[in-house]
C-alpha cells in the first residue's frame, strides 16, 4: 500500500460508516402477519350434506390489513364423540379450500372501479362450503369442522373453535299423502 493510498482509504472507510448510522432506538418485534380467525361460523345438516358459513378475516392476528390471506381451509374429521379443535387439525382430514381474492388497491376505491376478481372469496364477506357427509357414517359418532386461514406464505392462521355435528340416523321419509 502506498502513501497516497493510505489516506484516501481511511477517508472512504470514514464517509461509508458514518453514511450508515441511523435511528437508535427499542427494538421492534418481528413482522408476522398470520390471518386472524374466520368469524360467525355456523354449521347446518341437511341430509346427507353439511353446510358451513363464516365471516372470512379482513385483519391479521395483530390487527394489520389487509388481512395476509391466499386460501381458506376446512378440516373435518368423523369421531365416536366429540374432540378439540387441535385433534382436528391433527388427525382430520382437508375436505376442501376455498381461494381468497387479492385485496382492492387503494387507487382502484378511489377510481371506484373494482379490481379483477379470481372467482374466490372476498375479505370480510360470508363465505359458504357444503361437504358431503362420508359414506355409512350415519348413527355413529360426531364429524368435526375446523376453519383456518393459510397465508400467502403458506402459513396456517388462528383456527376457529371446533363445531360438532352429531351424525344420527336420518328419521324415515313421511309416507303418501292421502285425501279424505
């Protein structure tokens, strides 16, 4: 190294550090955004079929929005009585995924035009699923419904509570109508 080197180098090393400081202060905690739970979810059987609605999320667990959402997934499982949500998710099965439309941009409310939709489910709109009851699954047990919403990421968000649908024998069909 040179004489004339020497200075230049130090005078470089000096600008770049002191071009990098910045802001002190706390640290902040990491940035997860995982959707919250879907919301109002209700469950109906209609014969051999089960109809679920819910709320999907617009916000993430720590209340950032848009909610960080790409599908919606329903787990069911069929047991002799009733389980936890976590047994669902463990032992169930994914009986079916529902897509989740990307978010409007800000610039296309203020237009007032509506963004391109991908025929998937809207934020904070009710959502519907129908799931056909597994075959010689009737008079035994519960079936088991658990809702979560899985991120862009492919992350899993908050779960709804559990809802059991007790799967009892179907009454017999009302017999011919007759006239007198």
């Amino acid at each position: 190294m040179t004489r004339r080197t020497f200075p230049l180098l130090v005078v470089l090393v000096a600008v770049t550090s002191l071009a990098a400081c910045s802001k002190k202060g706390p640290p902040l905690p990491p940035l997860v955004q995982l959707p919250a739970q879907p919301a109002d979810i209700t469950a109906v059987r209609r014969g051999a079929q089960v109809e679920l609605s819910f709320r999907v999320p617009k916000a993430n667990i720590d209340g950032s929005t848009p909610a960080s959402l790409d599908r919606i997934d329903v787990y069911a499982l069929t047991a002799p009585g009733p389980v936890d949500a976590a047994e669902v998710m463990r032992r169930g099965s994914r009986v079916g995924s529902l897509p989740v439309n990307p978010p409007a941009d800000d610039e296309d409310e203020k237009k007032g035009s509506k963004p391109s939709r991908t025929g998937g489910v809207d934020r904070d709109q009710m959502a519907n699923f129908s799931d056909p009851l597994p075959e010689n699954s009737t008079g035994q047990g519960y079936r088991a419904y658990v809702v979560v919403g899985v991120s862009t990421r492919g992350r899993r968000g908050a779960m709804t509570p559990r809802i059991n649908i007790p799967l009892v024998a179907l009454p017999p069909a009302p017999g011919e109508p007759t006239l007198s």
